[in-house]
C-alpha cells in the first residue's frame, strides 16, 4: 500500500471513529442529522456588544527523548569491535503574558505583554573501540541553547465611521540568546559560544474598510435554543430577537474573569437560566433542563466562526539592533550589521461567510513588499533582500456538531526575492497548496486533531555567475494530535 492510500486511510479511521462515539450518544442524538428549528436566524448578521477583557495566561512545556545503541561486531581479522551512541534530546519553554481587548463599535484594541523563557540541551555520543585500536573513533557533540525574550504589542483598529477604520500599532521586542556548542573527538576538543542581544521596533499606520465580526456565541445560542427544545423543556421556540438577546448575553458573561474557575461557571449557567426564566419559556427546569444547558455551554462554542469582510493596506518600517559575540572568535567571521532598518507594507483582504449554520466560507488574500535599507557599515557585506510576494486562500469549513470540524483549503503562493549584492541574485518561487483539517473533541479540554496537506513546490534561481537554477516536487506531510488544554 503506497503512502497516499496510507495517508487516506488513517483521515477517513478518524471520521469514523468520531462519527462511531457520536453514535454511541443516543440519548442527545445530536449527532444525528435533522431538521433545525433555528434555521432561520442568520448568525452572519450578530455582533458583540461593548465588552472588556483582562487575561493573565501562563503557558508551560516541556518535552523529551532519549535514545540508545549498543552493537558488537567481529571484523573479520580476529578482532572484535564496539559501538556505542546514545541521543538526548530536551526542550523547555515558560511563557506567561497579560492581554487587554476591547471591543466597541468604535475601536478594537489588543494591548500584550508577553515573557517566554525557552531553552533546549541536546547531546549525542558515538564511541567506537576495537582490540586492535587502528579504528577508535570519538564523536560526542552537546548543545545548548537558550532564548529569552519579552515582547509588548498596542494594536488599535479605531472606527472613525461606521465602515472605515485607522490602524495604529506598536509592536516591540528585547531578548537575550545563548547557544553553545560543545565536540568532544580522540584528537581535539572545542567549546563554541555565542551571545547575541536583539532589539525590534516597528510602529505601523494603515487603513481599512469593513470589519469581521466573531459570531460562535451567536451559534452557540442555537444549539442551546435547539438542544431544550428537543427535550421538550421549553414553552416555546425563541423568536429572533430573544435569540440575539441571548447572544449577547453570552458574550457578556464568557468575558468576565474570575480567579476560581467554578465562580465563573456558576456565574456563566446562572446567567443564561435567568435570561429563560425572565421570558418565562421553561415548562420544566428539572434535571434534563440543567443536563443539557450544561452540555451546549461546554461544547456549543469550541470552534471559532466569524462573519464579514476586511480590507486594509499597513506600512510598517522595522528598525533592529543586532550584537552578536563569538568565543572564540570564528575563522572568517562574518559580521551582521548592528542597525538594521527595512519598510514593510502589506496589502490584505479577509472575507468571512457563514452558511446554513454548519458551514463557513473563508477567503484570504495578502500582497506584500519589503524594502531594506543598504547596508554601508565596514566590515558588513550583509544585504537584505527586497521581497515582493502575493498569497490567495479559500477555505470550506464543516460544522456538523458541537464536537467535529471538517475544513478543505487551497490556495496559490508567489514570491519573488533580488539580493542587493554584487552579483543581482533573483529568486522566484511558487507554491501551491491542498489541505484538509479534522478536529474532534471528546471533552471540552481533550481533542483528536488530523491533517493531511500536499504542496506543489517551484523555484527558479537567476544567477549571473551560476546562471539558472529550477526545482521542483511535491510535498506532503500527514499530522495526528492528541492535544489535552489544562485549563
């Protein structure tokens, strides 16, 4: 079986086993497909109200392997021989980060401050030894590295009418890298360091028309609404209005934040039982009321949707201070330039449509130009190069419940890239690329994500001294996850 049909097959075991668990819910049935009663409302049309969120976020991974070999051989001549390697492989990252968003009809802003401490240690060790010592041989290797960074971003969309919109943000970065790498051989030993101190900022200014709009909580409405109605707990369905009430409202209440997670669920449920005894539409607010109420909070809005249009133009100019330190120095050191500037302008379009409920168009397009300052430091041969480049994408997302997306993408890539060097190096590429993504939940906090993407991969070279170079092939990679969120 070649790995295409491999490929095929382990994508369609996932949408069975999703379809099969779904299966076993006979009791909700949600699974199962049937007629919406809600079917009328337009979740493309909601917005959220007024709202403001303060988040403190702390983020922690840490991932490891570790292999070993061990082989004993007879050379033939009398002699026996040995090997021995292992490969130690560590990866840490900490990453707390404090986010404000504010979301008026009048502005949109993400105010960020994030810290990430990440670190790696890798080491691999091949010895190899004979009785008769003419093939000893000793290659270890370790390396370390270290990456500490602190980043702050101010990003503000502000409405100045109803359709139009300014765009000013700062975005900037200090860090600190160390990497160190470390050979052991029979005849030499080296120990190579490197300390590099970096600093970004980059102020940008644009424009735009239109806006997109996050509408899950509006979805999520429905499939509450939906959900006590086939439980027959409800005195009647909702109208429109109380429906986009009751959106609302859940927006509302998703964005207050409480330090103990069962005060904010009890504030959450509390909330949206009193929009339903408020409007009397309760027959029964027994146990199958609160059941199911609690299911559709838990499960009704896991996956983003979003509806409506944006287009904006950004330019952004980017200055860099770069201090890089080898010891010991290297043989032919070749040295960046400390001060580094470029502009950066970026022309972009996102539309955003939902359909039907359980489907969602997604169109994105983006044209991009970089222009580098030359670099006339001594000792400096460094250039960045201009880049121009464009990208289209379209995307079809399938909702069919609460715990399954299925989503399709293709799109096209283009890039082209001159080198400001003594030589006019031209670099063109073109991409593209076939996707699909599955994602199911089997709780709100454990979910089994699959994807499976084929790229289509073209390069041509323009050299003056080489002359012209092509590549071409495809490419695709197949990705299962298990991904558990602790909170």
């Amino acid at each position: 079986m070649n790995m295409k049909k491999v490929n095929l097959c382990l994508i369609t075991l996932l949408v069975i086993v999703n379809a099969y668990s779904q299966n076993k819910q006979k009791e909700y049935e949600e699974w199962k497909p049937s007629q919406e009663e809600y079917a009328n409302f337009d979740i493309s049309k909601y917005f959220t109200p007024d709202i403001v969120r303060n988040q403190l976020d702390i983020n922690f991974d840490l991932n490891s392997n570790y292999s070993r070999f061990n082989m004993n051989g007879d050379n033939g001549d009398g002699y026996l021989s040995h090997n021995k390697a292992s490969n130690t492989n560590l990866i840490w990252n900490v990453a707390p980060g404090f986010l404000r968003y504010v979301n008026t009809r009048k502005k949109i802003t993400n105010f960020a401050i994030n810290l990430s401490l990440t670190g790696s240690y890798a080491s691999q060790k091949d010895n190899y030894t004979s009785t008769n010592g003419y093939y000893d041989d000793l290659n270890n290797t370790f390396n370390t590295v270290s990456t500490n960074r602190l980043s702050l971003g101010w990003l503000n969309q502000w409405y100045f009418s109803k359709p139009f919109f300014m765009i000013y943000n700062i975005s900037s970065d200090v860090s600190y890298n160390f990497t160190q790498n470390k050979t052991e051989r029979l005849s030499e030993e080296s120990n190579q360091k490197q300390n590099q101190s970096l600093f970004n900022f980059s102020p940008q200014v644009g424009i735009g028309y239109g806006r997109i709009e996050n509408v899950e909580d509006a979805r999520q409405a429905i499939y509450i609404a939906n959900a006590l109605s086939k439980k027959k707990v409800l005195t009647r369905n909702l109208s429109n209005e109380e429906l986009f009430e009751l959106s609302q409202r859940i927006s509302t209440v998703k964005n207050k934040r409480f330090l103990d997670s069962r005060l904010h669920l009890i504030d959450e449920i509390t909330t949206v039982d009193s929009f339903f005894v408020k409007n009397d539409l309760l027959s029964n607010n027994g146990a199958a009321y609160f059941t199911t109420l609690y299911d559709m909070w838990q499960y009704g809005a896991l996956f983003s949707r979003m509806s409506g249009y944006k287009i904006s133009f950004v330019a952004a100019p980017h200055y860099t201070y770069d201090f890089t330190k080898n010891t010991p120095e290297l043989l032919n050191d070749y040295h960046y330039p400390q001060h580094q500037t470029y502009l950066e302008t970026d022309l972009n379009f996102s539309y955003e449509k939902p359909v039907k409920l359980n489907w969602q168009h997604s169109v994105f397009a983006e044209g991009y130009a970089v222009f580098p300052e030359k670099q006339t430091e001594s000792n400096s041969k460094y250039l960045y190069p201009k880049t121009f480049g464009a990208l289209a994408q379209y995307a079809l997302g399938y909702y069919p419940n609460t715990r399954t997306n299925i989503q399709g993408s293709v799109g096209q890539q283009i890039g082209r890239t001159t080198y400001w060097n003594d030589y006019n190096d031209i670099f063109t590429s073109y991409a593209t690329m076939l996707g699909i993504n599955v994602n199911y939940y089997i709780s709100p906090y454990f979910r089994i994500a699959g994807s499976y993407n084929l790229n289509y991969l073209h390069y041509l070279g323009k050299y003056d001294v080489a002359g012209n170079t092509r590549t071409n092939g495809f490419y695709s990679a197949l990705s299962i996850h298990l991904i558990y969120s602790i909170f």
